[in-house]
C-alpha cells in the first residue's frame, strides 16, 4: 500500500517544459556587427575632423592605428581595415568570455 502511494506521487503529469537556456552572444554576428560599427565611428570622425579641423582630433587615430597618417585615401583605408580588426579582437575576446559566464552562472 506504501509503494502505490509512493508510485502515484511521484507521477509527472503534463509536458514538461525546456529549461531556460542561458544567453549567449554568436561570435560571428557580434564581430561583424562591433566591427562595421567602429568603421562607421572611424570614417564619422575622420570626417569631423576634415569640416573642423580646428578641433580636429586625429592626433588620437595616428596614436590608435599603426601605419595611419593623416590623410591619404591609403591611409583612410588602412584605418577602416584597423578599425573593422578592432572590432573583431573585441568579439572573439568578449563574446566567448560572456558565454562562458552566462552558462556558468544560470
């Protein structure tokens, strides 16, 4: 008589539900994503620094970017290629690093 009652209460009834799954950020997508953006920052303040140049601020690219010098189509490019490799150091630090913390702390 114990163990009917022992069996009947154990009984699940319904459709169990998925355990939440912990966040996780997709390498690829943030790098791509973090990459064009700092490209697009990049070539916003390269062109500030053309239409103002009294407060032009590219003494911190020739610091930022190796190979940069202020201004020529190849070094415009060379920022943009830099800026974009940023992107992507970020991503494959960062979103490895979040994952890994986010499945160990659900």
């Amino acid at each position: 008589m114990v163990d009917m009652a022992r069996s009947a209460s154990s009984r699940h009834f319904g459709t169990p539900l998925a355990a939440p799954q912990a966040p996780r950020i997709p390498v690829l997508a943030f790098g791509m994503s973090f990459g064009a953006f700092l490209v697009i920052t990049y070539a916003l303040c390269v062109g500030f620094d053309l239409l103002f140049p009294g407060q032009a601020m590219y003494q911190t690219w020739l610091r930022l970017l190796p190979g940069f010098t202020w201004l020529s189509w190849q070094s415009f490019a060379l920022g943009a290629i830099e800026a974009f490799a940023y992107g992507w150091y970020v991503a494959l630090i960062f979103a490895p690093l979040f994952n890994f913390f986010a499945r160990r702390w659900r």
